[in-house]
C-alpha cells in the first residue's frame, strides 16, 4: 500500500493550489454564461475530474483522462501511473514515481552536497535497475510522461545523469553548478571535466600512466565539444569556477590548475611517443580547457602542431612545469613562426 501511496503523491503533491486555482475560475462571472450545447466547454464535475486517480476512473464523467481547461495545470496528469505500469512496491515502479514528480513539477535542482539527501532515494532506486528495466523506465517516462516536450525530455535526460552519478563521491558545491547554464547541462560539464581530473581524490598529486594521460585528454577534448544531449557546443565551458576553492569539497583553491600540471607533465615523459592524432586530441583539449571555444581549439591546435612538426624536443619542453607557463607558451605556436624562446 505505501508504494502505491508515494504514486499518489504525483496528484496530491499540489492539490491544494490546484483546487484554489479551478474555484477561481469557477466563480468568475465568465463561468455562469450560458453555453450553447454543442460548445466544448467543460462543467464543474468535468473540472472536479481533473483530480481524480486515473487506475480507478472518474467517478463523475465517463472519460478517465483529463478533459479539464487548458489553463489549469496539467502537471499532475499522467494517464498511466507508475504502479499500473509496473509490479507495486517494485524500484521500477518508485524510480518512476520520482521522476514524475520531479519531471513535472519542474523541481529539478543540480546535484551538489547541499543537494545530496534530495538525491538519495532518487539515486538508490534508479541504481539498483538493471540495463533491462532502466530501458523500460525510458520507454515509459518517453511514452506516457515526456511526450513531445522538449523541456521535459532535457530535464529527464539531466535527471538520470544526477541520479547516476550520486552514487560516487560529491566534491562540488552549489556554487559550481548554479552559475552554469542548465538548458545546454554546463553544470554536468564542468562535473565531468572536474571527475575526469579526479577532484573526488583528495591526494595532492595525481600517479598517471601513459594510458591515463591518453584516456583524459580524449575524454577533455569530448566533453568540451558536446554536451549530454548530444548536441555540439559553441562557446567554451567556464572552467575557472573549477579553480576557485569555494567551490570544491573540502576546499582546495587552484586544484584544477595543480591537476592540469600533473596531466601535462606526465604527457612530456611519452609525447614524443604519441600519434599524430594523438597529439591533435591532446592540443585541441589543452586549448578547449583553456576557454577557447571548440572552432578555435581545432583551428589553434593544427597551426601549433605544424610549427612544432620538426621540433620534438621543444614539444617536451613545453609540456614540462606548471600548466599556465605551459599554455602562454603554447599561445604563441597558434600562429606562424619560426621558433620560440
């Protein structure tokens, strides 16, 4: 029985507002104007239906979906709920209920530590899916909830990817994620590039192996040109919020610069190994992180490697020492010249 309460939850949770709202309409002096009887204006039980739990019917008309106006809220209507759906009690059918209501009560907040306990149950019962029934929950949220909305298929897409990702450590504050643009998921952006560089390991320095080195600048380079919904970027990721220490749990200013450093100086020890497209990866990802927008990475990253074609032991070099001399040193092989000093 309780499952099958947290399902009415979707219909109860704003009730209240929802009721005061319809009576106000009902009371206008428009309400009482005398309709013709082909004119599809909806009566006061019809009004009334717009509450009514959908698995039983509606006890006052003869259609169970909603036939209410288009200016009361809707967002508590969904035709097939998730314990008709799914076994009751089931984490199909409890993962469906929470996204319901976060979907369509437009109360989605980022993922954060201050956001961690929303997430909690949230995050438990969409983790403990398999592939199969997470497949299942897609198909039924994209069916019966989402629809044709655009808004709402975004939002469930940034839902599953919080939900995913509370299980692992939260080593961000609100700070980071709040100033970022959710309608393109920058907030997830910067989580990515911030997990890519291990900010949930609190050790000083990062150990990496030339496979590491590889992996990160591949996986900098994709999350700085695409973001989750697959669609390209075209400005550059904000990725100073990820070097201000008051954004980041504990605190540790400058971590993002240190983490760079370690990146870029383990790449020196096997870059002269690296392929050519390799390489390319590795540059268009250094500017991409440095806030060039992904149009200038590429076209930056092509000239940098051409002046530095038949200088190996130069590119080692500049790879050596902190992260922000190695960059003001690769700004000036973004364009033509002979050599650099």
């Amino acid at each position: 029985m309780a499952p099958k309460i947290l399902s009415f939850i979707i219909i109860a949770a704003s009730l209240n507002h929802q009721l005061a709202n319809a009576m106000t309409r009902l009371l206008e002096p428009t309400s009482f104007v005398q309709h013709s009887v082909d004119t599809a204006s909806p009566s006061l039980l019809d009004k009334l239906g717009t509450f009514t739990d959908f698995k039983h019917g509606n006890p006052f008309v003869g259609n169970p979906r909603f036939s209410g106006p288009a200016e009361l809220p809707r967002n508590q209507h969904v035709a097939v709920l998730p314990h008709q759906m799914f076994r009751e009690g089931s984490n199909l059918d409890v993962a469906a209920t929470h996204q319901i209501e976060h979907i369509k009560n437009k109360n989605l907040k980022p993922l954060s530590i201050e956001t961690e306990r929303e997430y909690a149950s949230l995050g438990k019962s969409y983790n403990a899916l398999t592939d199969k029934e997470r497949i299942a929950l897609g198909k039924y949220m994209e069916t019966e909830v989402i629809t044709s909305s655009q808004a709402d298929k975004i939002a469930l897409e940034r839902l599953n990817w919080f939900s995913r990702r509370s299980a692992g450590t939260i080593w961000w504050k609100a700070g980071l994620v709040g100033k970022a643009d959710p309608r393109i998921s920058d907030d997830i952006g910067l989580i990515t590039i911030g997990d890519i560089l291990r900010f949930g390991n609190e050790e000083q320095a990062m150990k990496l192996t030339n496979e590491d080195v590889e992996k990160m600048f591949r996986e900098l380079k994709q999350v700085s040109l695409k973001n989750i919904h697959d669609v390209a970027r075209v400005k550059p990721l904000n990725v100073k919020l990820l070097d201000q220490g008051r954004n980041i749990v504990p605190e540790r200013p400058l971590l993002f610069e240190q983490r760079m450093t370690d990146l870029t100086n383990a790449a020196s020890e096997n870059v002269q190994q690296m392929s050519p497209e390799m390489k390319k990866d590795m540059f268009e990802a250094l500017y991409l992180v440095s806030g060039y927008s992904p149009k200038q990475a590429q076209e930056f990253s092509k000239v940098a490697l051409k002046n530095l074609d038949d200088k190996p032991d130069e590119l080692g070099t500049l790879l050596k020492g902190p992260w922000k001399k190695t960059m003001q040193k690769l700004n000036l092989w973004k364009t033509p010249q002979k050599s650099v000093t």
